[in-house]
C-alpha cells in the first residue's frame, strides 16, 4: 500500500511538474516567442465588426505566419476577444502574439499623414492620395458628378472644397474618407468665416468667397501683403474692373499651361481668364486656407487697384495705372525708375 501511495505521489509531483512546464511554456510561447513576419514591417488593417477569426486570418493574409486556431484560443482565454477595436496596427520582428493582442484590445493603431498645401487643385490632392501608399485607392471609377453627390456638394466643381491642412489616418483609410474630412473641415470654416465677413463686402455668397479666396491664395504667399492683395481685387470689383489676375488664365489654360503666359494667353478667352471677362470666374481656382479667407472676408481698405510682384514674394501695389505701369517697368522690365 506505501508503495502504492509512493508511486501516487510520485506519479501526482511529475504530473504538475509536467503541467507546470507545459504552461510556463505556454506562457513564453505567447508572451515572448516573436511571431514569424514575411516582412521587417507590416500593416494590417482590422474591419469594424471583425470577429476574432477574422482577425488572425486577416492578420495571416497580411503576412504574419500565426496559428489561427491559437490566436483565436489565447484571445478567448484571456477575455480579449471582446476587446479587439478596429483600425490600423503595425507589427515589427521581435512581436509576440500577446504583444499584438494587448496592441488591438488597447485600440494602438497606427497612423500616417497627408499634407494638402494651400493652393493645391483639386487635381493635384487627388495625385497625393493616388500617391500615397497607405491610402486605400476607391474613387477611380468615380467620375466628379458621382463624387460631387456623395460629398453633398451642389456646385458644379469640386474645385476649392478641400481644406489644406495634415491628416492623420489609420493604414488603409479610403481616398473618399480622406476627401469627405477635408470637405468638411473646409465647408465649416467657410460658412464660419462668412458669418463674420466684413459688411459691404461685393460677394454674394460663401462660393463667391471662396472663389475670392483661391485667387488671393495663388497671387501671394506674403502674410503681410495678402489683406491688401484681398483690398485690390474688391476694390476691382466695387468699381465694376476687369479682375486681371494671372493665375485664373493659368487654371483656364490647363495643361497648355507650361511656365509661363505669353500675350496670346491673356487675349484667350476662357471662363476664367478674367482679362477677357468682368467678376469673378465660375468656380475657384484651388483650394485655399484659412489665411487667403480671412483677408478674403476682412480685407484692408485703402485706394490701391494694382499691384505687382517684386520678385522677393512682397508686392508693389498703385493706385492709377501710371503709377503701375512704373513699378512694372521697375520689377518686371528691369528698366528702373
């Protein structure tokens, strides 16, 4: 019988001395053993809803060599799997499976950036996004109708309704949710700022603000000089003159545009040659910030009606044409006073 119990204990000592290894094992296996990658880097990115199946077989999908039967036991036993969140994750060599469970239950996404600069076109943020790898690429058999309509937008371009600004996103973030952000920071700030305009203003309308604002974004990037570029062109308009501002033949010209204007050019009619027709053109020329917005709404008031660059990003601004026509001899002709 001491024999018996002898061998009993014996046999009940190696048995949890077994189980004990198995699950420190276990244990290191999970929270230590680096999980085989096909890559130094990779992202992932985890749908809404996705179950945890889903996720591990995602995850493989994406090139991280996990067990999937494991990923989904370990993510039940350790009540995770109700916690997974959504969004963007990166793994990198050296990450274990808990490392990447804790990452998704704690909601670590990771993020990029996208900077749109004033005075881009619509044309030119769409190339930054074709452009950008880790924006997911939907709008490519969208034509500007179709996109104009899921946007909201009723005006006949898309052209200035994207605010220029950095956007901070998850890896595999649509094209279209980039844009619907940039929509509405831009359609918020400019019904703001129409709000609080500067009364007797000759613009009808927010679009007519905005459609102000582009020409202002593209004649000057001087913060000093942009109220009083923003001053010229309602002075322009108040006195019923032709606008006269080259960037607007530049965006009629499109790609017939290639660095610079000849006379020709100027004498062209297009929509948006505004030395061939009076107000504003039809749509803006770019997308604006807040900037060339502000000086559109609270221009400077004085008597100036032109101005010319000096070739150092300030402007020379006159009153009457005589006076102008010095300072282009002076900036432009080089022929001094």
């Amino acid at each position: 019988m001491k024999k018996f119990l002898s061998f009993l204990l014996w046999g009940l000592t190696a048995l949890i001395v077994l189980v004990v290894a198995v699950s420190a094992g276990a244990w290191y296996w999970v929270t230590e053993q680096p999980v085989a990658l096909q890559a130094e880097r990779i992202d992932y990115l985890i749908e809404p809803g996705s179950s945890p199946r889903q996720v591990a077989r995602t995850m493989r999908q994406a090139g991280i060599d996990l067990n999937e039967d494991a990923f989904v036991y370990v993510a039940r036993l350790s009540k995770l799997d109700t916690q997974l969140k959504a969004g963007g994750y990166e793994v990198v060599q050296g990450d274990s499976l808990w490392r990447m469970l804790e990452r998704m239950a704690s909601g670590d996404v990771t993020q990029r950036r996208l900077t749109l600069v004033e005075g881009w076109t619509y044309q030119r943020i769409r190339e930054a996004l074709r452009a950008h790898p880790d924006v997911r690429q939907t709008l490519e058999d969208v034509d500007d109708a179709a996109l104009r309509q899921r946007l909201g937008i009723v005006e006949d371009s898309l052209e200035g309704w994207f605010y220029p600004d950095t956007y901070v996103f998850a890896p595999g973030t649509t094209d279209f949710d980039i844009l619907r952000r940039a929509h509405h920071a831009q359609q918020t700030l400019l019904n703001s700022m129409w709000e609080q305009r500067q009364p007797d203003l000759p613009l009808k309308s927010p679009y007519e603000a905005m459609i102000l604002a582009s020409i202002v974004e593209k004649e000057t990037g001087h913060d000093a000089d942009r109220e009083r570029v923003a001053g010229v062109f309602i002075n322009r308009l108040k006195r019923g003159m032709l606008l006269q501002t080259d960037p607007t033949v530049i965006y009629g010209m499109g790609e017939a545009y290639q660095g610079r204007i000849r006379k020709r050019d100027l004498t062209t009619d297009t929509p948006w040659n505004t030395y061939t027709r009076a107000g504003l053109p039809p749509t803006p020329i770019a997308n604006s910030g807040k900037a060339a917005l502000q000086a559109t709404l609270h221009p400077e008031a004085h008597r100036y009606l032109y101005f010319v660059s000096r070739g150092d990003g300030t402007s020379e601004f006159s009153e009457n044409l005589q006076a102008h026509n010095r300072a282009v001899s002076r900036y432009i002709l080089n022929r001094g006073q």
